[in-house]
C-alpha cells in the first residue's frame, strides 16, 4: 500500500516539474507584417505601380515622409523570456521604391544587420545651474522670502505699481 502511494506521489511530482519547467520557456511573439514570399515575388519592377502593391502586399506599416513616397511594410519577431524583458529576436523591413509617376523601382529586403545597438552613458544626464545638495534646496530660500525690494514700514521701493 505504501509502495502505491509513494508512486503516485513521485508521479505527481514529475509532472509538477514538467509544468514548472514548461512555464520557463521564452514566448515568441510575431509583431507587424507577415511577409508572404509568393506575393513578394509577384511584385515586379517597372510593371506594378502603388494600386497594385496595395492590392498584392496590402497597406503598408508606413509610407517615408520625406523625398520619394516609399512603402515600408516592418515584420518583426519578439522574445519575451521568463521574468525578462522583451527583446527583438527577428526584424525584417521590406521596402517598395515608386519614381515619380508611381511605377516601382525597386524592392528591398533588410533584416537585423540594419539594426543599431545604442548604449547610453551613465545614469546621470548633465545639466547647466548650480549643483545643490538636498538640504540646500529643502532649506535655501529661507531668508530670502521678502528680503529684498521694501523700504521703511515694507512698502515697495521700485518704480513700478508693485515695486517692480
């Protein structure tokens, strides 16, 4: 009788584990545009204009506001492991150039070796005025509240209606 019990609570056990350990693995997000190669293909240079890759590829994530009006359509991959925070895993931006009469160029297809890693300096940013320590801006304008500025009896000195 021991020997059942003792089974089923190594059992229960092993799956408790199992589940824990399920629950460790990263979740994988897909974010933006799903890009279809066959319809990718089917866009072709100097035969399709806007309408068309509009009507193939869909709208586009975004069109470029400056210069030549560009679709871009941005797919992107994210992980997000346990107790982490996310992190692009995948990224891959397609990119429909028009001329000017809106006939397509060119596409371009760019992935992660686009992508610029910023480090920031430090914790602190600099800024311009005077360093104050907590006690000195608590306590530095004590003193200075109507010290200035009043003649005999507090009125205004200046030649303002306020003294200003």
């Amino acid at each position: 009788m021991r020997e059942v019990g003792l089974k089923i609570r190594t059992a229960g056990m092993a799956m408790a584990l199992v589940a824990l350990v399920g629950g460790c693995s990263s979740i994988r997000d897909h974010r933006g545009y799903l890009i279809d190669n066959t319809l990718l293909d089917s866009v072709q240079p100097g035969i399709d204009n806007r309408l068309s890759v509009e009507k193939t590829l869909g709208r586009p994530t975004f069109v470029s506001q400056f210069g030549q009006k560009d679709y871009y359509y941005v797919s992107q991959i994210v992980k997000t492991p346990p107790f982490g925070r996310p992190h692009t895993a995948e990224e891959t931006i397609l990119r429909v150039r028009f001329d000017a009469a809106g006939n397509v160029v060119a596409v371009d297809k760019r992935g992660m070796e686009q992508v610029a890693r910023i480090s920031p300096e430090g914790d602190k940013t600099p800024t311009l005025g005077r360093h104050r320590s907590l006690l000195e801006d608590l306590f530095g304008n004590i003193g200075a509240v109507g010290a200035g500025g009043t003649g005999a009896g507090g009125a205004p000195t200046g030649p303002g209606p306020n003294g200003s």
